[in-house]
C-alpha cells in the first residue's frame, strides 16, 4: 500500500480525500492542533450523496509532529492558497530527514499554484527543485461545509472524479494512477504537455455562477435574471479571449464538454443564448445543489482572470466589476 500524507486533514478536500483515498492507500492526516483536536473529539462528520451521516475518523498527527513521521511516499496538499508557505515548511523538515522526496499531489484550485510550489521548492532545493516529483490535481466534485447541531458536516457526492497530471519530476508510466487505483475514484490523466489548458479549463468551470453570486444569488436564480446572465457570458468571454491569447486551450473532462462550452458562451450571440439561460442553470446548478458560491472565491477566482488579463493585454472590465461589487479584496 503506498502511504499517503493528507496536509489539511481538517478541511474540505482534506477530509474528503482521507476518506476516499485509504481504501488502498494507508493515509496519514496532518492538521493545525485545534483541527486535530476538534475530529478527535468527534466534532467532524461526513454526509455522502445526501444520505447517512458518519463521524470522521482517521489516524492523525498535528503538524508540528510531522518531523517525527517516516517521509511517505506521496503528500496530498490540501491547504488554501497560496500554497508557498506549507510546501516550504513540509519539505524543508524531509530535506533535513534526507532519502527519496515523496511526490507532492496540489490540489487546489486556481492557476498560480504550480508557480507557488515551484518558488517554494526551489527555496528549499535549489537547482535540484526540478527534480521533485509534482503532480497536479483538479478536482470536480464540489465539498459543502454547513453545521448540525455545532458540529461541522462536510457534504458531497459520490463517485468523485477528478484529472491529474504530471509537473515536474521524473515519473514512471502510471506511478501516479497507483494512488487512485482501487479506490472507487475515477481518475483521469493528462500529458504535461496539457497540465496548463487543465488548469485553465477547470478555471473556466469554477467562473461559472461568479456574477450571480456577486449579487448573492445560485446559479439557477443569477441566470433567470437576463441582466446577471449577460454578464455572466461576457465575463466567460473576456476569460476565453485571455486563454486564446495565451496560446493555451480548452480542454474536455468526463462529464463535463468544458471545450464546447467555452465555444458556445464565446460564438452563440447572448439573444440567442439567453432563451435558454433558465436551462442553462438548471442544469449548472443541480451538480451545485442550488448554492450560491462564496464571495472569497470571487476575489480569487476572477482576480486570477484580471492578473492573466494584465500579462496578455486583454481588457477584463466585466471580471473588474464583479470583484468591486462584493467588496472582497
């Protein structure tokens, strides 16, 4: 069984993974003291495809105890962004232990997160950065955290899907989809070569419902409002323009056409499009069961889309506006 370190056992996709990756992987969860302490206590549960609620268990160790665990053979970053600081922390502790760096798997969203593990390696490694096996994770299964009767539930559904590829590193053929073989994840891979146009698909699918939740409305209630869904294209149309700029492109994933998508909200006049905004989020909204997104995540999300807009040139007025709306900074 390989052995895997879970960082952020507390969190959304900490918990999630810990729970889904242990069927054929021994996990390890490391989390901040009074994460550990509150799933200890029994104060985290799980709630799977909106049915039975189960308390979270798993074996733990708090983050300042990780200099005293073996080096496992893979670390699930599961910490928010930016992510410079753990990977700096974690692998600056193995460095000192010496022998074979573990294969570091990002999981976040976003697309300054490769650039943030790099720098931070490269702190630690130097030269020798290039050397540490990184992969990339993008993840499509959504993890709701609300609270029942003062205890945290994590909701999501099951199967969980997501793509992973390589980063950096060496890496022998299928050495990363040992990881998630057997566990029920259906995983798929991309080619370095398609790291980047993941990253920038997976960006495409989350911008989708950020207008609407500016106004504090799902994506179902935002695009019946034909105002909110205009500009909910014309944000997605400032976005594809920056990726064709880029000289990137969009690519598929199981269940989700993220190509014809950005063809369709790039070429469809909005008129035409907008007979069918009700459809649209319909169907949008029911893979988010009908919530809205938070507001953190506008300023990060279409603050990433106002960044790559200053480097290629391509005026994001629209994503501009939307930020300035929510006063998240």
């Amino acid at each position: 069984m390989k052995k895997i370190a879970i960082i952020g056992i507390g969190g959304r996709t900490g918990a999630m993974f810990a729970k889904e990756l242990r069927s054929n992987n021994s996990v390890l969860g490391v989390g901040m003291e009074k994460e550990v302490e509150e799933i200890r206590k029994g104060n985290l549960s799980l709630r799977l495809n909106q049915k039975h609620i189960e308390t979270f268990e798993a074996e733990m160790i708090k983050d300042d105890q990780f200099k005293e665990s073996p080096i496992p053979d893979a670390i699930f970053l599961c910490t928010k962004n930016p992510v410079t600081a753990a990977v700096k922390y974690y692998y600056e502790i193995m460095k000192e232990k010496g022998g074979e760096m573990p294969i570091l798997f990002l999981s976040q969203n976003g697309v300054a997160v490769i650039d943030e593990a790099r720098e931070a390696l490269e702190e630690v490694f130097g030269d020798d950065a290039k050397k540490i096996k990184v992969a990339r994770i993008s993840l499509f299964n959504s993890v709701s955290r609300e609270v029942i009767n003062g205890k945290v539930c994590l909701s999501y559904t099951l199967p969980i899907r997501l793509c992973f590829g390589p980063v950096s590193g060496s890496f022998e053929k299928g050495e990363l989809g040992e990881f998630f073989d057997k566990t029920g994840i259906e995983a798929g891979e991309v080619s370095l070569s398609d790291v980047r146009s993941m990253e920038l698909s997976k960006l495409f699918l989350n911008l989708i419902g950020m207008a609407s939740a500016s106004y504090r409305l799902s994506v179902p209630k935002g695009f019946e409002d034909s105002k909110v869904f205009k500009e909910e294209v014309e944000m997605l149309r400032e976005y594809i323009k920056i990726v064709h700029a880029e000289g990137a492109h969009f690519i598929d994933f199981p269940h989700y056409p993220t190509k014809l998508m950005a063809s369709l909200f790039s070429s469809v006049p909005i008129s035409i499009l907008s007979v069918f905004r009700k459809q649209i989020g319909n169907a949008i909204g029911k893979g988010r069961r009908g919530k809205a997104k938070d507001l953190d995540e506008i300023s990060y999300y279409n603050g990433a889309v106002v960044e790559l807009g200053k480097k290629t040139g391509i005026p994001t007025p629209v994503n501009q506006e939307i930020i300035k709306r929510t006063g998240v900074n």
